[in-house]
C-alpha cells in the first residue's frame, strides 16, 4: 500500500458514514480472507467449508493459543519460522529491526498470561502510523501546540524485549536517525534516572502504563510540562485521570490497542473511544461466541485486524469486556464507540511506603521465558507468592525470584520474601477477572 495512500484512506475515511464504513470493511475483510486462504495452510484449512460469499459469523473465531500452536502454517509467508524468529529475537539488538528486510516482531502475554508472537507487515506498519498521525489527539488546540514544541514525545515503558512500544519507538529511530523527537525511558530504571530523563528531555507528549505515571506524578522534582498525557495499556480511571492532571497541568487521554490488532479505538474530547472501524472489525460476544446487542457488556470480544497480511488475526478473541454503543456523539466523530473494563492489576506498596507499578513487575517476569502464565500475589507488606504455570516450574522459578529480588533491591526495598505457590495463576471465582499482579485481598 505505502505510507502515502495508507494516510489518504484513512483520512477520506473519517468523513464516512456508518454505512459505508460498514461497506469499506465487507471490501477490506473479503481481500484479506481470499489472501489468507491462498497463502496461508492453517486458514486454508479453517476455511475449508466456507463459500465465497460469506457473511462474517460463518467464520470460525481463533485464539491466541490456537494461532500460536500453528504458527508457522498461519504465517502467510513460508520462509520465516517460529525457529528463525527465535533466533533472531536472541539478539537484543534486533529489537526495530525487520527481519529478513519484511517484518517487525513483537512479543506480548496479553492479559491471559498465554505468550504471543506478533508480525507486523510493511502495510500493517503505515497503516499504524497513519492511524497515529490522524487520531491520536482527542484535540485539536493539543496537536498543535505539540507540532509547534517540536513533537518531542517520552513514553514511559519497558525499554528492553521485543515489545510494541519499544519496539516501535527503535525503528523510527533507526530509520530517521537524525530526527530524534522521541525517547523510552525504561518505567523500571531507577527513579532518580526516571526523573532526570524526562527532565532533561522536556516532552510535549509523555506515554505510559496510567499507573506508572500516577507514580511519576508523586514526585516533586519531576519538573515538565507536556502538551498532552496518553495512557495506555491499563485502563485509565477517573481519579488517575484528575491526578495526572493535577500534576502536568494538561489534558490527559486514553486509547485501546493490543499488539495483535494495533490501535483499536481512540478517545474523543468527550472521553469516548471510537473504534477505527476503516482498519478493524470489533464484535463483542458473549462466552459461546454468540453477538452481544448494543448497550450490553460482553464477555470478550473478536477482533479482525483488516492491515495485517503477514500474520492474519480473524475474528481474534481477545478477553476484554466492552460495551459497544452506536449512538451520536457530540465530538462528531460518525464511528461507533466502546466502554472497556480493562487492566486492574493492583499498585503494590511494601514497608517502607515505596509503592511499584504492577507493569513494572509484569514486564520482569514476561521476560522469564520458562513462565507460560503467571500470577503474582503479595499477601503482606514483604511476602510474596509467585504462581506459575511452566514445564520447568524450578528453574522458572529460581529466575524469577532472582530478576524480582534484585528489582526490590535496586529501588532499595530488602528483606522482600518470594514463594512459589502450589497453586495455578486463575481468575477471580466472582467476576472471571483476571489480574497478574495483585493484593491477597482480592477473593480468589
């Protein structure tokens, strides 16, 4: 496709109506249906029974599980393998560099715990950027005040692994290494680096984990003054919103994306997120995959990522709660919007009044390769019960607690006790909700 058409569609899409949005995804869904039966075995064989004019319920819904464990045979393009990838992501170095010249690799656990591989072809990419350059300001005064700072823009997230912010960040670094107008600063280097990175720095955007930044925002000799506060990859509540606020003195905005799908939905000025229905499809459903009516939560949703032809996601089940709504909004904006539960992972504060972010310590044991799923439990203020689900639950083990401990250490919490549970990571018996970082208060 290319950069510039990418940025022409989805700019003449926003004046669509619902209607011919609904058109333009039936085109783009029906391409990338034809194109995954002809290059990909595993879809090939899924769509085995499905006719040509197909509506899209007929289409059998995957899982992360399900794709993973077919990796190689999903993957439109037979010359790179699981194995090849493997090898690749050995070198951190690697991290924003396409492998074979083609395809960026990211790597998620998503909030099932299960790991995932994600390829992003060139087109998935520009239409990403695309997305980006038109909708990631809920408001036009904060754009332009951004453009005119110099569109210098710090996200607070784990800078090391192959993971989607990073990841990204690298290779627009690499490939404009003389326009340097952003910086990840690593959320689980030392505070004092934290602050002096930023303050250095002087972001008119600054991104992160709402909970990171709710902890940044406690700090007096943090000094900066961005344009604009986006969170992401946690839901964004009221009360973090208002402190975020508070502190930087600027508006402060969400969206909803996963790495499988790229930007699903972004937020108005009227603080709803509108699905970018031009590039993906979004059905919420109930547990037997079963449409939920507008107004209604669900219990998951399907997703369709309509760019990416490298690493097909049709009707993906992601666990995320929504309620899709189809009414007006006052900001104009003609798509449908969603409500979502989102990550509820628990801040965790220990004796000495040091409080840690959940994903800082979900990122260090995503990075314990051993781990298949995880659940950290703290049940006082420095005991700690770790539950795994691994084929070498031990070693797994032995890791974890020793990349956890020298965490603790380095922000200078010691005498922190960390137990391998007998128990499996599961979901709260109430609500089937699922936390990988929490307190023993909630009722599992």
């Amino acid at each position: 496709m290319g950069l510039p058409k990418a940025m022409i569609e989805t700019k003449s899409a926003e004046k669509m109506s619902g209607e011919k949005l609904r058109e333009l995804q039936q085109k783009r869904l029906k391409k990338l249906v034809a194109y995954a039966r002809k290059n990909s075995p595993y879809y090939r064989e899924l769509y085995n029974n499905i006719g040509e004019d197909f509506a899209l319920s007929e289409l059998p819904p995957t899982s992360k599980p399900e794709i993973m464990a077919n990796f190689d045979s999903v993957l439109t393009d037979s010359a790179v393998t699981m194995r090849r990838i493997d090898e690749f992501t050995e070198n951190i170095d690697n991290v924003g560099r396409m492998i074979d010249g083609k395809y960026l690799i990211f790597k998620t656990s998503g909030s099932t715990g299960n790991p995932a591989v994600v390829l992003y072809d060139k087109q998935n990419i520009d239409v990403s950027s695309a997305v980006a350059a038109f909708r990631t300001f809920a408001r036009k005064e904060d754009l332009d005040r951004f453009l005119k700072h110099g569109k210098k823009t710090a996200g607070v997230f784990a800078n090391y692994g192959f993971y989607l912010a990073c990841g990204m960040s690298r290779y627009l670094q690499l490939k404009m290494p003389r326009k340097q107008t952003k910086i990840t600063v690593d959320v689980n280097a030392p505070e004092a680096q934290i602050v002096k990175e930023l303050n250095d720095f002087q972001p008119a955007m600054l991104s992160g984990y709402p909970s990171n930044l709710a902890l940044l925002a406690d700090i007096d000799k943090l000094d900066i003054h961005p344009d604009v506060v986006i969170t992401g990859g946690e839901l964004l509540t009221d009360d973090i919103r208002e402190k975020l606020t508070r502190k930087f003195g600027c508006y402060v905005q969400t969206h909803y994306s996963c790495t499988e799908a790229g930007e699903i939905a972004c937020e108005c000025s009227e603080h709803h997120l509108h699905i970018n229905e031009d590039w993906v499809i979004v059905e919420p459903v109930d547990k037997n995959n079963a449409p939920v009516a507008c107004g209604e939560r669900s219990d998951k949703v399907l997703i369709t990522n309509l760019s990416n032809y490298i690493q097909p996601f049709i009707r993906y089940e992601l666990t995320d709660r929504i309620i899709l709504h189809d009414g007006k909004c006052a900001c104009g904006r003609q798509t449908r919007r969603l409500e979502i539960e989102g990550r509820t992972d628990d801040i965790l504060t220990f004796s000495n009044g040091v409080s840690i972010a959940p994903m800082s310590l979900y990122k260090i044991l995503e990075e314990v390769k051993a781990i298949r799923r995880f659940q950290l439990v703290q049940h006082s203020e420095n005991s700690l019960e770790l539950r795994i689900f691994s084929d070498d639950r031990e070693n797994a083990f032995e890791q974890a607690k020793r990349d956890l401990l020298t965490f603790f250490e380095s922000k200078g919490l010691h005498g922190i006790t960390v137990s391998l549970s007998e128990k499996s990571p599961e979901a709260n018996k109430v609500s089937g909700k699922f936390k990988h970082i929490m307190k023993a208060t909630d009722n599992l």
